[in-house]
C-alpha cells in the first residue's frame, strides 16, 4: 500500500537533514571551473519541491548555485518524457565507461556517441 507524505512530514525530513549535515566542513571546492572555486563554501542548503509545486527550503537556498553535473538527472527525464526511454536508450545508452566523469577518452571510444547521459567530456 502507498502510504502517503504530507508536507508537514517533507518539512521535518528537510529540516533534519539539515541539522544533521549543515557543520560538516570536509572536502573542497572544485577548482577546475573557476565559478565554483570561488563559491563561499560555508554556504549549505536543501530544497525539495512537491509535485503541487509547493517548495519546502531550508538554508541558503536564495543563492544562485552552480547545478553542473546534477543538470543531467533531470535533462535525461525531460529527454525521456519527450522522446521516450526506448528512444533515448538507443541514441545514448546506458551503460558505465568505468572512465571518470569528466574523460574525453570515453566519448572517443564509443565513437562519438555517448554509452550513458552521464558521461560529460566537455568538464
């Protein structure tokens, strides 16, 4: 049986999630792209948006984030709800290179047709 959300309920899990993750301060900036090298990165927030377009946010989320490489889960669904999955699949695949993210080698080898959505050689 599908159990049912309320706002309420998306509000406590954000604010949680929030509490619990807002003072970590491991890892680092990415350099390689010098917008998000000088992003202040004691900024954190979270935003989820319910499917009647409300927006429970908690945080800095007024600040204008660079989204890079998450931009591609919701390209590949506005892709598939346009073309269909089936299409999509046959033009982009959707298998793992085992190559890193950012590998021009994994567009060469598969002869300029990309085996997943998620392999980006132009980073």
């Amino acid at each position: 049986m599908i159990q049912k959300i309320d706002k309420k309920a998306v509000q406590d899990a954000v604010q949680m999630a929030y509490d619990r993750c807002k003072n970590e301060t491991g890892g680092k900036n990415a350099d390689y792209i010098p917008y998000l090298a000088d992003v202040p990165s004691n900024l954190f927030g979270i935003a989820a948006c319910l499917p009647d377009g409300d927006v429970v946010a908690v945080g800095d989320t007024d600040y204008k984030f660079g989204i890079e490489s998450v931009s591609k889960v919701p390209t590949a669904i506005l892709a598939m709800n346009q073309y269909g999955g089936q299409e999509v699949l046959g033009k982009i695949g959707a298998d793992a290179t085992g190559l890193p993210f950012n590998s021009l080698m994994a567009i060469l080898l598969e002869n300029d047709h990309p085996s997943t959505p998620l392999v980006n050689a132009g980073a």
